[in-house]
C-alpha cells in the first residue's frame, strides 16, 4: 500500500511587484510574481517583525486573471503547492528555485468606489464586469420544481432530535 503524502501552502500577504505573464512554446500562459508575509515576535522583552518573500507562478486562465486584477502592494490570499525545479544556467551552474504553483487566489483588497485599491501603492484597477447571459424562460412547471426541491432540501438540512450534533462530534 502506498503512503499518502499532502503538499499545500496557504498564504495572506501583499504582493512585491506587478505580475509578469508570458506564453510557453505550446501556448499555454504563465503568471510569475512576487508576495511578502509579517510575522511579529517578541524576543528578549523587544517586538520584532520578520519579512518572508515568496515566488508564485500561476498557470493559464489563472494566469490570465492574476495579470489581469493584480497589482504590487494588494492583499491576497493564496493557495497552491510547493514547487522545486532546477536548470542549468549559461554559466554551467546547476541552479535551483522552490515556487508556490497557485491553484487558488482570492483578492482581499477592499474595494473603493467599486475599484480595487492597493494598499502600499498608488495603483487602481478596476474589477471586470460580471458575464451576464439570460436564462431561458422558465415555464411553471420549472418554478414548482424548483420549489419542491428547495423544501425538500430545507427539510433534510434540519437534523432530527435524534440526529443533534453535540460538541464532541465536532472535528475542531
């Protein structure tokens, strides 16, 4: 039986530069940039505040996206998986880079008047318009459906006097 491994990397930070995006031979897109993470401590009775930078690479519609919504200095979330790739430089040294593949990004800068703003740079970006596409016409039969199974949803959501949930079944 094989053993099970996890490689997951979840980070809050603001991001270092601008992303970078560029096409592979085969056309597919890549997104490279920049994020910063604080961790304060107290050593010997003092604060101290120590900095991590991380380098992130996101692939296609991704890609696209973080190029697209991302500036230096906004907060974000990440999520994704650790990376090491090594290559052979023009020198002849073996070099070596560990990244954060993203497979998850959300955007945690507030927005201003409808426009993301970065924190730590005079950079405004506007989110994209929603897709809007109209749903065909539903007939009356559909509705009740739909109704039909919203209750029956909202009746199975409810746990029975039997079924309650106690403290203890809780995984946290």
């Amino acid at each position: 039986m094989a053993s099970r491994s996890w490689n997951r990397v979840e980070l809050i930070g603001n991001l270092t530069r601008d992303p970078e995006l560029r096409y592979t031979p085969n056309g597919a897109a890549v997104c490279t940039f920049g994020l910063a993470t604080n961790r304060t401590f107290v050593s010997e009775g003092e604060k101290r505040e120590e900095v991590d930078f991380h380098r992130l690479v996101s692939w296609n519609k991704l890609a696209e996206l973080c190029n697209q919504l991302l500036r230096k200095g906004m907060r974000v979330f990440i999520s994704g998986r650790l990376q090491t790739r090594s290559w052979e430089g023009q020198d002849g040294q073996t070099r070596n880079v560990t990244e954060i593949v993203i497979e998850d990004m959300i955007i945690l800068t507030p927005k201003q008047n409808g426009e993301m703003v970065a924190e730590a740079a005079d950079v405004t970006i506007s989110a994209p318009p929603p897709a809007r596409s109209t749903p065909p016409p539903s007939t009356k039969d559909d509705k009740e459906e739909e109704k039909e199974e919203e209750k029956k949803e909202t009746v199975s959501a409810k746990p029975s006097k039997k079924e309650e949930i106690s403290d203890e079944d809780l995984p946290f």
